[in-house]
C-alpha cells in the first residue's frame, strides 16, 4: 500500500489523475482527478484502479434518470395515454375505485 503509482494523466471511466494529494492513514494515496463535467474530486487509488469510483458523482444523476424512468415517464410526467392506461388498470383491479363494477 505504500508503493507509489503514477497514475498522472490516466483515464478511469471519466475521471483523468491529475496528481497525488496525500495519503490515507492506512498508506493509501489519494488523487486529484477532473471530471469530464468539469468538476474535480480527490479519490482513492484503490477506487480508480478497481473500477469502483469512475466520476465525480455527475454520473449518478444521469444513472438515477434513466433507471426512474419507464418508457419516457417519470413520476411527475406522465403522458395523457398514460394516465388513460394507469385508470382503466385501477378500474379493473382496485375495488375502491370508482367505476370499479
């Protein structure tokens, strides 16, 4: 663990190292790495070189949108077809719905 790498200029998803900026306690080197987006974010080596960290956390929101969202609708924007489908769905399946009989 108290092996330094250079990682200078390295690609990791959209991460590039820029330089080293300490250590953790344990002897393992963190990196300044600039984000694709513009942003930078100090990480672990073990993180970039395992794969696990590969942006500055610009990539979960992007992640977050296309997992929470089923045929282009979200929660708060649903077509009219949509919600057509979603009542005729409550109307034969929900009894506390009117028109439900």
């Amino acid at each position: 663990m108290g092996t330094k790498l250079d990682l200078t200029n390295n690609r990791y998803g959209k991460l590039v190292a820029v330089k080293t900026v300490g250590k953790t306690k344990a002897g393992i080197y963190n990196w300044l790495c600039r984000c694709d987006c513009g942003n930078e974010t100090i990480v672990r080596v073990t993180s970039l070189t395992s794969g696990n960290t590969q942006s500055c956390g610009c990539g979960i929101s992007e992640s977050a949108i296309i997992r929470f969202t089923k045929h282009g609708h979200s929660k708060n924007n649903k077509s009219p077809e949509y919600l057509a489908w979603e009542n005729m769905k409550a109307r034969c399946y929900n009894k506390n719905t009117r028109g439900y009989k």
